[in-house]
C-alpha cells in the first residue's frame, strides 16, 4: 500500500511592526490575497500557520496592500510577473 503523505503545519513568520495588515499568499491557497491573514504579537512580529503537503510552495507577503518577498527566505523563483516568489520546501 503507498503511503499517503501528511500535511505539515508551516508557520510563515515576517517582521513588520508599523504593518496594520499582513497576509500569505501562495500556490497552496490559489494565491488567495484573504485566506491566511497573520496575527501580529507585541513585539512586532507577524506570523500565520497552515498545514501543506510535502513539496514546493510558493508564496508571498501582502503587507498592507503590497505583495512583498519574505526577507529570511533562501529559495525564490521568477513569477509571470517580472518578480519573484519565494519558495518553501515542505518534507
């Protein structure tokens, strides 16, 4: 029998204190600018979580309207866009 791969609980995290409104975007949820807002803690730090399956998620920050690229991020790929998506790798 094949095993059935689990979804991984991910956590997306960006330091942005003067942020009013921050969310994840990516291939995982079709790019959805509503889905997966992140909360914000006192100390600035924003962070959202969400359960992927294994395998190569794109993804974006919109922080206050503007798409931005996750600043820790290693891995990024160029978009249709003319920019690029930063890349997480889920095991």
């Amino acid at each position: 029998m094949p095993r059935i791969a689990k979804a991984k609980l991910t956590e997306f995290k960006l330091y942005s204190p003067g942020a009013k409104k921050v969310v994840v975007a990516g291939s995982f949820n079709k790019w959805d600018s509503k889905k997966l807002p992140a909360k914000k803690d006192s100390k600035g730090n924003w962070s959202a979580k969400v359960a992927l399956k294994p395998g190569r998620h794109e993804y974006k920050f919109i922080v206050d309207g503007n798409w931005i690229n996750d600043p820790h991020c290693t891995s990024c790929v160029a978009n249709a866009l003319g920019s690029h998506n930063c890349v997480v790798e889920v095991k």
